[in-house]
C-alpha cells in the first residue's frame, strides 16, 4: 500500500469578507506561515521517531479528537471572541451589538462543527 504524501503549502486567501468561514480562513493563513517541522525535526530527532511519522500522528490525533478539539481552541479564539463583544460595547450601539453577535456565532459555529455531526 502507497502511503498518502501531501504538500505543506503557506495560504494567504483569498476570501471575501463575507466569507462564513472568514475567521477559520484567517487563522490558517496566519498558522501556515510558520513552519511546523521547526518543532518537528528536533522531536523526531530526540525521539528516533520518523518526522514523517509525527506529522500523521499530529493531523490524524487532531482530526480525530472531534470535540475534544474544543478544549484545544485556546487562548487565541476566546479573546478573539472577548475583543469582539468589548469593542460592541464600547461603540454602544445595537448595530455594532448585532455586528459582534453575528461575528461571534460564526465562531462558535466553527467551533461545533465537531459536535455537529
């Protein structure tokens, strides 16, 4: 059997910015200008594990995890969501109120696409 063999590829868009998917879109283009093997080869290194090995590892734990990727949000979503409704509240008014709920329900809405199956 032929193992699977992808291309690690850095993505930049583009999306529309009335993209349902435009906060999912924006992290993956911010996460795929780094380069993972950086962790990676020192890993595998110390390990003996193959890095090809750890990169199945990674994706097929991550993908797997179903709604156990909610706790592995992180930070970065929760004041994402927080800076959304602070500056709603700060403009104060219903519009810019509307506008962060729309904005924080397509995130959640991402974030329970594990659970929505």
């Amino acid at each position: 059997m032929t193992e699977p063999s992808i291309e690690l590829l850095r993505w930049t868009g583009p999306w529309a910015d009335d993209d349902p998917d435009a906060n999912f879109k924006a992290d993956v283009a911010l996460y795929t200008m780094l380069d993972p093997l950086e962790t990676l080869r020192p890993l595998g290194a110390s390990t003996g594990i193959p890095v090809g090995a750890l990169v199945r590892y990674v994706l097929a734990r991550w993908a797997s995890a179903g709604s156990e990727s909610l706790l592995n949000a992180g930070p970065s979503v929760i004041e994402r969501m927080w800076t959304t409704i602070s500056e709603a509240e700060q403009t104060d008014t219903t519009e810019a109120r509307l506008a962060a709920y729309e904005v924080v329900r397509q995130m959640v809405a991402w974030l329970r696409a594990p659970l929505d199956m």
